[in-house]
C-alpha cells in the first residue's frame, strides 16, 4: 500500500509523526556517541605529528560540518516557506536555527582549543575561522530577528530572507583553504588517497553521524513544540492527551 507522504506536509500529521520519530533518532545518537567517543579517546592511535592533541577533532570536525550542513538545511526550509506559504517549512527552520548555532560554537570553541597547541594562539583572524564565525551569527541573527517580530508569518518571512542571503557564507567556509593563503589544514575527510588510519576514521564518522541524528531527535523534537504554541488556538490541539494532562 503506498503512503500518502505529502498528508505530513500539514503540521497536525508532522506532529504525531515526530513524536513517533524522536526516540529512535535520540537513542541512536546517544549509542554512537558512546561508541564514538569510546573510538575517538581510546582505540584510535595517538597521532604522530599533533600527539594527544589531535582528538579534538573528532569533535570539531563533525560539528563544524554539521554546522553548514544545517544552515543549508535550515536556508532551503526558510525558502519553500517563503515561496510556497507552506507553515511547517517555516517552523522546521525555525526548530533548526539552535541546533546549528549550538554546533557552530562547538566548533569555534574547539577549534580554538586546537588552535592553542598548534598555532600558539586561541584565536586567529584566519579565513576560515572568519567566516565560520559570521556563520554562528547568520544564526543569532536569524534567531532574534524572528523572536522580535510578533506576528509569526511576518517573522517567518523576515527571517526567511535572511536565511538565504546568509546561505552565500556557507561555500565561502569550505573553499576558504583552497581560496586563500590560511593558517586552517585542509579537508580532513576525504574518500579516496586518504593515510588517516582506520581507527581514526571510524571515530570521525562514528561521530558524524551521532550529531546528525542528534540533530534531527532534538529539532523535531523543538518543531513539535513550536507547532503545539502556533496551534494552542486549535481543536486538535485541545484534544492531546499531553496538551489535557
């Protein structure tokens, strides 16, 4: 029997599907993080050039990735919005925009921490770093642009706008290194010519793929949220057993 996915378009059907949906995506992501992080600190081998200091990549590379990879995300959602009138394209944007804002400053945080052992300073006005962070506040903005406009439709266009105009800064962060002359080491995930060993590759995806899952458990589980407070008005919302008790 083929399922009418488009019935989930509307965020009376989104809700309950979310709901079924977020165990699975919270628990899945709490396993990988432990086995991530039990690859990362103690079965991958101590790195020849950067010793011990190396592993904060495993977690600042998935988060910096991650960080992107959600604004486009979270950009492509602000505009179907915007071009269809489509609410819950609006409201998964606005359920994304904290998610990357965290990851974002995960990233600079431990980049810094990174930067410190092998550069010798926290923080440097290099190319990369520049951009990643205007891209954490692309996100404040897009944050508090929309909480300060009452109106919910009026700040989901608003902040639509910004969303995709902020969306350029995105391929400026990835081609940074190969565009200028920068302090930052290139791409450390690549799938072909790689000399990263095995144990190390299995941390870095491992954990790449524990904070996507987190971010989808924890952005449908704010979606929910967001539909159930522009919903408040409405009789299905009045009938939930949760909304009752």
């Amino acid at each position: 029997m083929a399922i009418n996915w488009f019935k989930y378009s509307a965020p009376t059907a989104f809700y309950g599907l979310a709901g079924k949906l977020v165990p699975w995506f919270a628990w899945s992501s709490a396993i990988l993080f432990a086995i991530g992080l039990y690859i990362s600190f103690f079965v991958a081998p101590t790195d020849a050039t950067q010793s011990e200091a190396y592993r904060i990549m495993f977690i600042h590379v998935p988060t910096s990735i991650l960080s992107m990879f959600i604004y486009l995300v979270m950009a492509f959602y602000a505009a179907v919005g915007l071009v269809f009138n489509t609410r819950l394209s609006s409201m998964m944007a606005t359920a994304l925009a904290p998610t990357g804002a965290l990851f974002a400053f995960i990233s600079l945080w431990t980049g810094a921490m990174w930067g410190k052992p092998m550069w010798g300073a926290w923080w440097v006005w290099d190319a990369r770093l520049t951009s990643e962070l205007i891209l954490l506040f692309l996100y404040f903005g897009f944050i508090a642009l929309h909480a300060s406009i009452d109106d919910p439709r009026r700040a989901d266009r608003a902040a639509a706008l910004l969303a995709i105009v902020g969306s350029v800064n995105v391929p400026i962060i990835y081609f940074s290194v190969k565009w200028w002359n920068t302090l930052h080491q290139g791409s450390t995930i690549k799938f072909s010519g790689t000399s990263m060993h095995i144990a190390m590759q299995q941390a870095l995806f491992t954990m790449l793929l524990a904070c996507w899952t987190y971010s989808v458990a924890i952005s449908l589980l704010r979606v929910r949220s967001i539909v159930l407070e522009r919903e408040r008005n409405t009789q299905w919302v009045a009938e939930l057993e949760e909304v009752r008790s």
